[in-house]
C-alpha cells in the first residue's frame, strides 16, 4: 500500500463524510465507525471510481468495512487493468 493512495482515499472520505477527523483515520478504521453511511458509500465508491480510474460491483462495494478493504480493492482492480 502506499501512502499517496491512502492519503487520496483519506481526502474523499472527509470530503464525503462531515463527521469524520481526518487524523482519526487509520487502515483498520472501520467505515461504520467513521460515519459512512449508505448514501455515504455510494458517493465515496462513485469518487474513488473516478480518481482511480476503476469500477467496483455492487458485491464488491458491499464487501467494504475499512479503509483498508477501499485500498486493497482499488489495488486490485488496477491490477486488473494492467
């Protein structure tokens, strides 16, 4: 993981999430716990699909519980592009 993706990813949460302190945010932060809601995630997944350039499932964005999921997901599907 690297730190330049977490730090982007920490920008759209905080942008996304009125709640959340910024330095609060580890990656095991769970996102219910950080106040990501429903409509929340949506908007979140929608941001990081655009900045990175990758598209998540329904499945694969119901399946995201920390930030760490959000990076190793992203990781992912860029690798699939590859």
């Amino acid at each position: 993981m690297n730190e330049q993706m977490f730090n982007e990813v920490v920008e759209i949460l905080v942008q996304h999430v009125d709640t959340i302190n910024k330095d609060s945010i580890k990656l095991d932060s769970d996102l219910k716990e950080l106040g990501v809601d429903s409509l929340n995630n949506i908007k979140i997944v929608l941001s990081i699909e655009s900045k990175f350039d990758v598209e998540f499932s329904e499945e694969d964005a119901a399946n995201i519980q920390t930030v760490n999921d959000l990076i190793k997901l992203i990781i992912s599907k860029q690798g699939a592009l590859a």
